[in-house]
C-alpha cells in the first residue's frame, strides 16, 4: 500500500472518511460509499442496529468498510464517554469519533468537556478521534491527552464553506505529533483538496455527497480530489509570486533546444 | 467518450491542456505530460522544431498528443498573426493558443491587439484560441468575432496564485457560447479543481507542474484534480450555508431507521 | 492643503468623489454629500438640469461642491463623446467621468470603446476620468492616451462587494502615471479603506451611501474611512507575518524599562 | 458622549483600546496614544512601575487615559491569577485584561487555563477582560463564567493579518450577552475597520501603531478607521448583490427629476 493513511497502527489505503448522515436512502448510500472508495465510515451510534439485516451496519460489514461509532449528539464528557462505551459493545470496536457539542444550534465543539472526555476514554483503552474547532491549542491538548488523531473542522457542520481559516489548519498540522483529519464544513471538490494541500493527512465529510444532487457523482469527485490535494501536498508545489514568469523565456527555450 | 471537452467540433476525453514552458529536461516533461493524461498541449512556436528527432515535436507525436502552437512573445496584433501563419505551416494546423502581451514584465494579455488579432485570424481560417484577461467584455468581444473558446487568466502567468477573481470567471462562463479554459496562474490541485467548479470547461497549466518539485506527481495530481472538479460541478454541490446543519437529525435517524 | 488629491492641476482635500446615483430625494443628498466633505461629485448628465432652482446642479453650486458630469448609460464611443460634449456645454466644464458601458445588466466597461472615447475626447481638450474595468492594461492604455485618472472598478457597480481583486488595484497603482481612483463595487468603510491602502488616490462611490439605511452617518463613515485608509498607507504599515510576535518580548521589557 | 463603549458600566467614548508593547520610545508613545484618542491603554505588568517619574504609568496618570493591567506571559491559570492580583495592588484597578497563552511561539490564549482563571479571578472581584481564541463556544464560556468583555483575537499577534475568520467574530457578537473587543491580529486600518462592521463594541490593537513607520500618523488613522467602521455598522450597508445594480436607472433619474 503506496503512502497510507495510518491511525493507531491501522493502515488505510484511502484519505477519506465518510459519514453517513443526510444520505435519502440506503441504496443510495451504498453506491456512494463504494464510488468514494472510502475503507472508514462514521456512524451515529443510536442508528447503528448491529445484526439488523438492511442496517447501515450490514451495509459496511457486507463492503468491508471499518464502522467508526461517533458520539453525535451528546453535549457533556459524561454523556460522550457513556455513548462511547455503549458503542464499544454494540459495535465491537474501542475506537470511536468523538463529539462533544456545545449546543444543537451551532454545532461546534465545546472544548472543555471534549477534552475531558478524550482523556477519560483514552485511559479507558478507546482509539479516540475528536472532532474539535480549529484552535491549535486545542488540538494540542487532545493529542497530548492521546488522542489517536485530531479532526479540527473547516467550517461549522453542514455549511459547505470550506476551510476558513487555513493559517489555523496549517498550524495544527505543523504542530500536531498525530494525523490531523479536517472533519465538516467540507462543501466541494477544492475543498478537498485545498485541506489535504495544507498538510491534513485525511478529509472527513458526509453531507458533501450525500446532499448533493448526484451523490454518487460527487463521492467520485471528492476520492479524487483527496488523492490530488495528497499528491499536490507531496509533490511540492510552485511558490507564489507577485510578479509574472514567463514559462518560456526567450533564454531558456535556447537552452532547450540546444538540448535536443 | 464521456462527457468530452469539445473545441471546434474536437472531441478530447481529457479536460486538461498542457503547456511544456519551464520543462528542465524533455524526458521530465513526456513523463509528466504521459501521466497527466493531456491530449493537447501548446508550444512555443520558436521552440518548435517539426522533422527534428528529438524535439517536442516528435514527443508529442510519438504520444498522439495534439500540438497547439501558441504565439507566445508576440507583442502586437500584426506579430501574432504573422506567428501564427508561421506556426500554421510548419505545424500543418490551423489551430492556434492566440497570445498578445502587453510587455515582458507583467505578461498581461493587450485585450485591444488581442481582439483584432483574434479577428484576423478567424477570418483567415484559424480555430483561435486566446488568452485572455479575466475581463466578462473581452470574452465576450473575442467570442464575437469568432474565437472557437475563450481562455481567461486566473492570475497572472507563474504566479502560482490560482484564480484571483472566481466571479469574474463565473461571469465569463455564465455569459459564453464557446468552451471557456482557465489558462494562468494555477499552482495546486485546488485552483485547478476550482477553475472547473466555477464553470469553465478545462484548464491549461504548465508551471504548476514542469516546475513543481515533483512534476509526474504533479502532473497525476492535476488530472485527478480537474476530474473532480468537473464531476463537483456536475454533481450539483450543497449550498452555502451561514448556519450549522446536522448531519444525523434525531428525526432523520428514526425515518432511516423505519425505512431499513 | 495638506496632502490634497491633484487631478489636471486640481487640488482636492478630499480624496472621496461621490455620486448622486440612488438619493431618495435631494434633501437627504445634500446632508449626506456635506457630511461626506466631497468636493467633487458626478451627476448623470440627464439629470443635471442647469439653472432649474431645487436641482442637484443647484444644490452643487450651493455647496461649492465641483459638479463632475458623467456620460452613463452610454454603450458607443460616438454616444459618450456626443454626451460628454452636450454635458460641456450644459455644465460648463470639460471634465467628464467617461462610462461607456457594454450591456445594462452588467454595466461592465466596454474596454474597446472606452479607449477609443477616451482618446477622442482628450484630442478634443477635455479632462477625462475613465470608469475602466481592473485590468492593469486597461488602465495602462488610458493613461497612454492622456486621461488625467483612471477609475477601475472594485467589483461591478451596485453590488457593495468591495475590492474582488486586490492585486489588480495594486498593480495599477503601481505602474500608473495619472491618479487612481477605486470606482465602483463599494459596499462599506473597510472597502474603501482597503482601496486607499492598496494606494489609490481616491474613492469614488454612490449606492454604498445613498441607499444605506442612514445615507448621512455612511457619510460621514466614508469621509473618515478614505482618510483612514489615506494614513495607513502613508504610516507605513506593519509586514504581515505568518508568525505571532510578542509585542511585550522579555528583553524589550527591560530595554523600555531601563530608559525611563 | 453619543454612543459609548460601556464595560462593567464604565463608558469610553473611544472605541479604539491600545497597547504599548513595541514602542521605540515613551516620547513617541505618548504623541501616539494621545493622537489615537484612546481612553483604555493594557500595560503589561512588569513593564509598570507605578510612582516612578517618567514611567509609561506617570504617561498614562498625566493623560487621563485608564491603564488597564494585563497578565502578558502567563501560562498557567495560577499565575495569571497571581499575576492579576499584584496588578490589583500595584495599579489600583480590578480591571485586568487576561492572558494566559500556551506557549511563547504561537502566544495562542489556552482555553482550558483561560477559563479557569477568569472563574477565579471574578468570583475574587475581578474586572476581567480576557484575551481569548476566535472560537464562539470559548467566547461563550468566559461569559457566563462571569467576564465583562470577551476579547477575540483575529489573527495571532504582531501577525497584521487582520481577521482571518470574520464569520467566527460575527458568530462571537451574535450570540454575546457582554462587549466583544478585536484584540491581536490588527495590521492596518481597514482590519480596525472590518472588525467594527462585523458587531464588534471596540477594537484593541499595539505594534500595528507603534512599529509602523509613522506611529502618530498610524494612530490617527486607527482612530478614524474605528469610528468609521462603527458607524457604517449602524448606518446600515448596503447588502452585496452578485449582480450589478445601476446607480442611476433610467425610471430613477426620471422620478428624481420630476421630484425637483
């Protein structure tokens, strides 16, 4: 496997992880999840009916794709850590996305009880995952507490803004001692890329394509635009300049052709 | 052939055009056009040498990649269509990438010389391709007299600074009959895979990739990310929100439960 | 007069040129045109109606605000050069903010006929101000053949958008022999700051003031965001830097300290 | 005074809070505070020695101008706290602008001690205007933990990157119950301004005055951007369009004309 993507010692030959939130139908879903080539996907733990034939469960067991149980939903440690713990059983996996939101309005991360909760669940044995805002000190404090990844967001769920404050993102992955995977707020392609430009070593989205008016279509575009922002981070870009280059000066075409 | 760029009546499978300036060595530069996957690529019309072995010329004939001779370094309408003519014999074709800059410092297209330029040539025969300014009237001017697609800057030539104005070019492709190619200034995966989600039908690069530290990995990542933004645009994407939406509502989950 | 605004030999203290375009009515204008400290502003040439008591022209002279006429709603060269000679006449000036426009949806400057004017009418001894898209080249050539300003848009006219492209202000600045004034496109005080600091001369607006919810405090706003901008680009601004820098460093502490 | 900033029912009629930290000199800091209309000023605590002539603490005392004490390089919550309380001593004030920052790199406020110690410091009586990251829920927090102002940075200080996630200060004012105050980030005038239009009660800012080429003309310029970007914020801007809107329609000049 060419370049993967390692968490926790677990390789995965895709950059993309998938939610499944906002998807019409489960037919739906599946097509998409397959055309994004995704090998981990999240899910709300309360819909996860693990051994109902039909499930979302059934659908990843069938594809092999890792279910990765999240805690949607909870607004305090407690809850989150309680929520984790029943998806540990039910799902039979010690990792689990972690969310902690300050309210149902906006969303976002409230970053206090995230990270108690990651260090509760970290001592506990979980794989945690944090989905938090995207303040470096922040993301510090979750790597530090053992977090096996960070998940900063691009914009506030749901949005479709994209990433909008680089400079922060950038920061995390210059800082961070573990995988940072920009998590929401992911609305297209360039989005995509743009993260992975920034150094992210993974893209979490769900809504990008399952709210799209060809989901499948758009599952495509967002696997290949997380390969090219990979490939893009890789291979080491132009810098930006202020003043024009000629991509053919009159000098370096003689030099060219005497090469020939 | 799938969704294809089409140019005058042409049909190519891939929607990014190269350009070789700024290529260290020709063998660097067939791999990076092989992997990029282009089926037309511009060349200067003094580096062009037909019948030499060895030469781009051969290069891209060896590969089936169609040559477009541009008028690179032509500083008046009358220089441009005297190149051109030029080009069109030794290169048995009558396309031409039109290109009038103002001066050699800020490679800025001359829109007044451009545009009569543009006519001549269409009245003499040419399938005319310009580049252009991101300016919504001069488009529409060169459109007019007949260009066979339009090819507005997204910054300046090897900036690197991808596209500076995304509603000019918005406006461009809202507004055009012909094929619109973003042609300048890109310098990562994501302006190009933007470029294609404002609209615009291909792209046209060079540096970015021959001068990009890695450039077959460039060159892979830029055909991937032109795919996706195709696709992005085609999919239909989420709108803008201000607001956070919920991925996994509570009462979404139960009718996806019901429905499984 | 300090630092005053000098166009063809006239010196302006105030660097912000205002429209009349949008007023509800002419008692608002005028406060908010006096609250603005204006001495200049541009009147449609239809709607002057020189010597009709209770007109804007009347309300100009009132004020000793200079009337500058404009030939908007003109789409030919021949139409604004007629216009902008019937406006000599009926105004007794020869300046003119020539406006030749493409199409009434966009209102986008028809470069090609804009030139030609422009060249027409200075031939003819007036003092032309070009309303001109932000295309360096555009404005060069303005320039070239003898305007006394050139007026690039920041964004098209009426939409409050602000500066779309920023570098494209500063590069005409740069390469400029006449005064540069951000005409169009903005919407509030930190647009025309910003249009001062990228080094523009001047500001020329109209809806952002008159179809405010309070036209008279956006006024005043205007007047002290020019000037604002007028200082920090004269002061000097600090560089950008990607990294934080305490502004109280341990040593600095002591330095200060010891110099008391 | 027309419009005050009012904190913990003290009120300001400007706008505009300054700090000294960057200074060359107390001369030099003086003409520009004095220029810059402030009426708050942060002193770092160490850099204070209150009763010494010639002291940036005499400055302050013979201008009339509120020292407000800051907690600058702190790391922890305890010693912010110690920090402060010295403060209370030395300057007589229980206003205490908090810092607690994670580290002297980034010199990014850590959210966790931060709001550990604004609990402490206003359960002790504290006044406590804390210096806190863009995040809303953060803001939130130091709220309802009992603080009278929230103080957002828009971009790391000394960076002059003015705000770099303006959709995360206007998320912070929207949902605020105390003034928000811009503080760090701020490079030139139309930053002070942006920050005002986006809701924000007040604008605090250092080394964009005190390391410009010109302090005293950089302050001046900060004073007026303030107030102008306070006053367009009620003035009420015109909404941005994303099409062109002509200032001056034909029906409008025609309704104008007949109101004469």
């Amino acid at each position: 496997m060419d370049d993967p993507l390692v968490i926790a010692g677990e390789k995965f030959a895709s950059r993309l992880i998938m939610g499944t939130g906002g998807a019409p139908s489960l037919l739906g879903l599946e097509t998409a999840l397959l055309e994004s080539g995704t090998e981990l996907t999240t899910v709300a733990l309360r819909r996860v009916q693990t051994g109902t034939e039909g499930s979302i469960w059934d659908l990843l067991q069938r594809n092999r794709i890792r279910a990765l149980p999240n805690t949607a939903g909870c607004f305090t440690a407690s809850e989150a850590v309680l929520t984790a713990k029943l998806g540990r059983e039910a799902c039979e996996t010690n990792w689990v996305k972690l969310e902690v939101v300050a309210d149902d309005i906006s969303l976002l991360p409230d970053p206090v009880e995230l990270i108690s909760a990651a260090r509760t669940l970290v001592n506990d044995g979980f794989t945690v995952l944090p989905y938090t805002n995207d303040d470096p000190i922040t993301a510090r404090k979750l790597a530090d507490v053992g977090c096996a990844a960070v998940m900063p967001l691009g914009a506030p769920i749901g949005t479709g803004l994209g990433v909008l404050n680089p400079r922060n993102i950038a920061a995390i992955v210059a800082d961070s001692s573990v995988p940072v995977i920009l998590d929401a707020g992911i609305g297209t392609a360039s989005d995509a890329a743009l993260a992975m430009e920034l150094g992210c070593d993974g893209v979490l989205l769900a809504t990008a394509v399952t709210r799209a008016a060809d989901p499948v279509r758009m599952a495509r575009s967002m696997r290949r635009a997380v390969q090219a922002g990979r490939d893009a981070y890789l291979a080491g870009r132009i810098p930006r300049r202020e003043d024009a280059l000629a991509s053919s000066p009159a000098d370096g075409r003689a030099n060219l052709d005497l090469a020939l």
